[in-house]
C-alpha cells in the first residue's frame, strides 16, 4: 500500500521545502482544522534511539487494553501509511487523500503569505486530523527531531517520555549532550509527568526542566534480563517475569519504559494488558530476524545505538557479517568502531537517497575498523555477496531506514 499517488506526491513534493523547526505553520494549520490534537489523549516520546520502540510498546498495550489507540512514527521503512496507524491498522489511501483535499487549500493560502509547510509538518496535521476523525482515545505519538521546535510538540500529553540522549543531529539541536538533551526537554509541559532512560548531565537537563514545569520525573534502569532470544527478550521486573517479542537487551528497557508511561495513565483497563501488549508488540527491523533465513535487519543509525546492537549481537548470534549503507550525516566511524568487535567481514552499499555516503566515502571510514570489507553497486548486490561470503555467519543489514526499506523490497518480505 503506497497512498494515493496524487496526494503522495503532492506530500513529497514538499519535501524540497527542507526542514525546519518550528511550530507556527503546524499551529496555523490544526487551527483551521478546529485543532483536532484536542480531541484525544496522547504520551509523547523524544530520544535519541528506541524512540520508535518505546512507542510501539505504549500503543501494543493500550490496544491490548481495548482501547483505540493512535500511533504516529516516523520515518517508514516501505510505505507511507506506516507512519499513522489506528488500531493497529495503517490510514488507507482513501483516508490519505481525502485529508490532503482539506489540508492543501490551506497550505497553499499559507505559502501565498510566505508560510511554506514542510513535509514534516503536513504529516503530523494528517495524522492528527485521522485521528479524530477515527475516534482514537489515545494516540502515542513519536517525536520527528529533537523535541522542542519539532511539529509535533503541540500536543500536551498525559505523559512525556525522553529515551536516551546520545550526539545527533547536531548542525540543528547542539553539539553536546546537555544542548540536545534542553531540546528534547522541551515536551516537558507544566504538570505533565516525565519518563525517562537517561542519567548523568542529559538526567540533570531533564530534572532542571521539569522542575520549572512542576512535572515528576520518573527515571528507569535496565531490568534484569534473563534471556536474550532470536524472537524477543525475557527479563525481571519489580518481581515479575515479562516477555516482549522485540529481541535485544535495550528492548527490556524500553519495555519497562512504556510500562511505566502507561502506568502513570492511571487507567484501570490498562493493568491487565500489559503482559499481553509487550509479547504481542510488532516493530519491524529493531533486531528482526527473517524466519528461515540467517538474515537480521536492524535500522540503526547512530554511534550509541551501534554500541547496544553490537552487545546484543554478541550474545545472540556471536559475530556476522555485515551489510550496510548511512546517510551522509551519521558518524559512520563511531558506527563501525561500535560494531567491529562483532563483524567478521563487511559488504557496503549506498541505499537510494540523495543523502546518501557515498560507498568509497562509507570504505574510508568502515575500513579503519573492518579490514575485510568490500563496496557492491547496490544493495541488492550487497545483500547476495553477503550471502556467499558469509560462511557459517548470520548476515546483519543495517545502517538506516532508507537503508532496511530497501532491503525488505529486495528480500520479497
């Protein structure tokens, strides 16, 4: 499913318009619409990584309480219509262009005053707009960047949630931890509790704005794990066993993460929904291990995401081999650094972005830590060289979404 073609490209289309933070254009636009992020609760979730899994356990568990639950993410990793979902179930494409014929009026009056929407913005007004006119309860809605000036901090949740805070981004949220960690902050709204993962300066950031704000600030630790399996992680909690169908140690944290957003809902239709929302929870490419094939995909992206996959790696599956391919923003040194200590052998590609690196610029950086490593023209290519090499290795894709969503299409998943 690939939206309607003329309200997608339309919606692509605004992508030349760049990025830009900000919250005038988003405010102006759900105002003409009679401001439908009023009409349903939400938890808001910012963070460096496991945003996107922090949410999608929030959303399993409400669903599973038998409540009609929104979920907002980005980006996707095939389609569109993976961004906003009700139930469970992605917008349709009849949905899709229908709310783009309400929003497109008002977005071109806008621009013909100079108030150019981008992308982004449009988006997250669709994704509102379809979650009223569902009749969503709840919506989980996951930040796009940074937090403060992102589209989607015009909501005031019941919940903010902050996941790890690690170097991203930083030509427009900062280039230390402290600054990114104020920008991700800044969903914290007066009197609305706080969860989150991080500690040390990101913790002190954190605590300093929810105090200005009168917000309780709940911080969670990794639980205990007791297994680390192919298909999901097993772990201790306050005394109780939990299984979420997320492989990977930092998927136990996250759980207890979105374990504890809902739990400060207060909802008594949530208590009993919790153990089947975390076994139950689907998020694709976050450690995901094809069946029948010795393929895992994986989208991470960042420096500190590369450290935990590499931990998991390592205890899951040993070492592998390696295919993958960044955007020219990412550190891939840092990257590689992290996940050399788990990769045999690497095969490098570019995935079909205009901001892609380049596979001689990605060699460069990858083989200061992976000596036998090699470039394929695709990553097709890359994926079927990866196969021949691998020996007895398990073949691990990653490096961005961009990079997965192609992958899937090549793989026929």
């Amino acid at each position: 499913m690939n939206g309607n073609p003329g309200a997608l490209d339309w919606l692509y289309g605004l992508q030349r318009h760049g990025m830009k933070l900000g919250l005038r254009n988003t405010g102006e636009l759900l105002s003409a619409l009679g401001d439908p992020q009023n009409d349903f609760r939400s938890i808001h979730v910012a963070g460096t990584d496991g945003k996107g899994s922090v949410a999608a356990i929030t959303a399993s568990i409400l669903r599973k309480a038998g409540i009609r639950t929104g979920l907002y993410t980005s980006p996707h990793l095939e389609s569109f219509n993976e961004r906003i979902c009700a139930d469970g179930i992605r917008i349709s494409d009849g949905e899709l262009a229908d709310h783009v014929s309400v929003i497109r009026p008002k977005v071109e009056e806008m621009a013909s005053r100079g108030l150019i929407c981008t992308f982004f913005e449009v988006t997250t007004v669709i994704a509102f707009l379809h979650f009223r006119e569902v009749g969503v309860e709840y919506a989980v809605i996951e930040v796009g960047m940074g937090g403060r000036d992102d589209a989607t901090n015009v909501i005031t949740p019941d919940v903010s949630v902050i996941t790890n805070i690690s170097l991203e981004h930083t030509e427009y949220l900062g280039d230390t931890t402290e600054s990114i960690a104020a920008e991700k902050a800044g969903i914290i709204k007066e009197g609305v509790p706080v969860v989150t993962q991080c500690g040390g300066p990101p913790l002190e950031v954190i605590r300093a704005r929810a105090a200005e704000s009168g917000s309780d600030v709940t911080v969670v630790s990794a639980p205990e794990i007791v297994s680390l399996e192919q298909t999901g992680t097993v772990f201790m909690y306050e005394g109780e066993r939990y299984t979420v169908s997320l492989a990977g140690r930092h998927q136990a944290l996250n759980a207890v993460t979105a374990m504890e957003a809902v739990r400060l809902l207060g909802d008594g239709r949530i208590n009993d929904a919790v153990i089947p929302g975390l076994r139950d929870v689907v998020w694709p490419a976050r450690l995901q291990k094809l069946p029948g094939r010795p393929i895992v995909l994986d989208v991470t992206h960042t420096v500190s995401g590369a450290r935990d996959l590499a931990d998991d790696i390592s205890e899951i599956y040993g070492r592998v081999t390696l295919v993958i391919g960044v955007l020219s923003d990412k550190n891939l040194r840092g990257i590689a650094e992290n996940l050399a200590p788990v990769v045999n052998r690497a095969v490098i590609t570019s995935p079909d972005s205009d901001r892609a690196m380049l596979p001689d610029a990605e060699m460069a950086r990858i083989s200061e830590y992976i000596q036998d490593a090699e470039t394929a023209p695709t990553i097709g290519d890359a994926i079927k060289r990866a196969l021949e090499i691998r020996g007895e290795d398990t073949v691990l894709i990653t490096g961005s979404h961009f990079m997965i969503g192609e992958a899937v299409r090549w793989l026929e998943i």
